[in-house]
C-alpha cells in the first residue's frame, strides 16, 4: 500500500482515503462517491480496529463482508481496497497510542472508554500509510471527527480532512453498520433517536434555545420508546464538546442509545443562520 500511495504522489495525483470498518453501507458510500468527485486514484480502507472496541463490546460479532465489500467499491470503481490483517496492523510488540486529550473523555469516551485512543491510533497509521491529499469522513460520528481534526493540526498532519454528512433510511434512521443487528421490532424502535432530533429541530425553529428545555423534550420522546434505553443527550459546543446552556454558536445535539442489545449514536448540526438558527439532522 505504502509503494502504490507514493508512486501516486510521485506523479503528483490527488490521493483520496475513506476509511472504514468495511459492511459498507449507503453512508460509506457517500464518502466514496465524494472521494471519487475530488480525488484520483482513490483508496477505501476496511479494517475493523479492535483497539476501539472496549472488552465488552462487539468486536468479535462486528459484521465482516469483505467480499461483498469489495464488489460494491469494484462497481463505483474505487481503485484500492486496502484491508490489512490484525497482526499487520498490530504487530506483536506494538507499543504506541495517540492520544488527544480532553476532547475524548466525555460522551462517547465515557461510555466507551479507550474507543478514541483506538479510533487515533488507527487513523494516524492509515494516514501515514496512504499519506493521502483528501480524508473522508463522515458528520454520524462527530465526535470522532472532532478529535481527528485535533490530531490533524496538533501534529502537523497534511491530508485535508473532508467532513460528510449523514445519509439516513427514509424513515430517519441514520446508516451504521450495527443496524444490521435490529431485528424487526428494534428496527422501529430505532427510529426514535431521528425523532427525538428532529422534535429538537422543531423546537429550535419555534424559538427555544435553553438546551435544558430542548434536552427535556428530546428525552421524553426517547423515553416514550419501551425498547430504548437512552446512554445520552447533551447539546455541546461543536469546538470544545463542552455542554452549552442556551444556543449561541455552532452546537451539536448528541444522542446515544441502547435498542435491544445494540448501542446506536446520532446527532443534528446546529448552526447560526442570520437570526435564527439551522438544524441540520
Ligand atoms: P465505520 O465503518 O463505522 O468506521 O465508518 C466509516 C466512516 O463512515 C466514518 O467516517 C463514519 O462516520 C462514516 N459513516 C458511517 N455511517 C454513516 C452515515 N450514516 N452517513 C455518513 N457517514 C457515515
């Protein structure tokens, strides 16, 4: 992979890097299409990290389907498939963390302690392998993109990191991986996080801008779900991913939840727009 990036940069083409887990769905695909629009030669890399999932977590029933992975990618004529093994990536005697400090200990870092340092660690060594013009990720998981900005500036990094935004089905529910594990009934249930945004969406556009108020709201629909049991929902400043009290800049509102066994993440953009402000789900 390292020889085949740098004859691309030797011939000064414009690299283009989406990482993922791979059991690619349409949210990864929007990054891929992305990619396709800005970059040349792109590559898709599908790995799935064990360093960011916590003991407890799915890493070992986390979906693999690599051949069907890379069907899809063949037909949107990506030009490399990286997918390395887990003792490529993690040697025995692998001794080295990145960590970025206090973006990641909150939310999902206190739910999913050691998640970023795993998220980090594998994004700077894809990075470093590719060393690719363009990175694409996806605005679903912004917390993480938060923290690989961070990254980026503290240690010079040189890819421009592109930001996409969430593709979800037609009732609502963002794309993740981990929807293939809802069964019918959690499938529906799943919905309410979407809801719960999008009743904030309203709220917002009806003048509320306490994130008590807003916050309060959010719950209860999430709460009027039997199937769910909510982690969090906070509304946070979109630089620092502190808590804001009342809407002022650029703010996410975060969700996470538990539906069935199966932890699912969302969140809405909200941005100033004149005097009001523009929710973004
Ligand atoms: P993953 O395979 O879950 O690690 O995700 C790989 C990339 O796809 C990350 O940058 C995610 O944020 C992005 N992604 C996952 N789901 C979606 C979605 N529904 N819409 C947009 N991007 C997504």
């Amino acid at each position: 992979m390292k020889q085949v990036a740098a004859e691309a940069r030797r011939e000064e083409r414009v690299l283009g890097l989406v990482p993922t887990m791979g059991a690619l769905h349409e949210g990864h695909l929007s990054l891929v299409r992305a990619a396709r629009q800005q970059s040349s030669p792109i590559v898709v890399s599908i790995f799935v990290n064990p360093k960011q999932f916590g003991p407890t977590e799915d890493f070992q029933k986390y979906p693999r389907t690599l051949d069907a992975d890379r069907a899809v990618l063949e037909k949107l004529c990506v030009d490399y498939v990286f997918a390395p093994s887990g003792e490529e990536m993690y040697p025995a005697g692998f001794r080295t963390a990145v960590v970025v400090e206090g973006l990641g200990e909150r939310l999902e870092g206190r739910s999913r302690p050691g998640h970023f340092l795993g998220v980090t660690t594998v994004v700077l060594k894809l990075l470093e392998i590719v060393q690719p013009r363009l990175t694409f990720f996806g605005r679903k998981d912004a917390q993480q993109v938060r923290i690989i900005q961070q990254m980026a500036c503290d240690l010079n990094l040189d890819p421009e990191i592109v930001v996409r935004p969430i593709v979800r089905e037609p009732d609502g529910l963002a794309l993740s991986s981990r929807n293939a594990y809802l069964n019918p009934s959690d499938r529906a249930a799943a919905t309410v996080l979407y809801r719960s945004l999008d009743m904030a969406r309203r709220g917002i556009a009806a003048g509320e801008r306490y994130a008590t108020q807003l916050l309060a709201d959010l719950r209860q629909v999430v709460e009027s779900e039997p199937k769910v049991a909510l982690d969090y929902a906070e509304m946070v400043d979109a630089d620092t991913f502190e808590p804001v009290v009342n809407l002022r800049k650029t703010c996410y509102l975060l969700v996470a939840a538990r539906v069935g066994g199966t932890r699912l993440i969302d969140n809405a953009l909200i941005e100033p727009a004149g005097e009001s402000f523009s929710v973004t789900l």
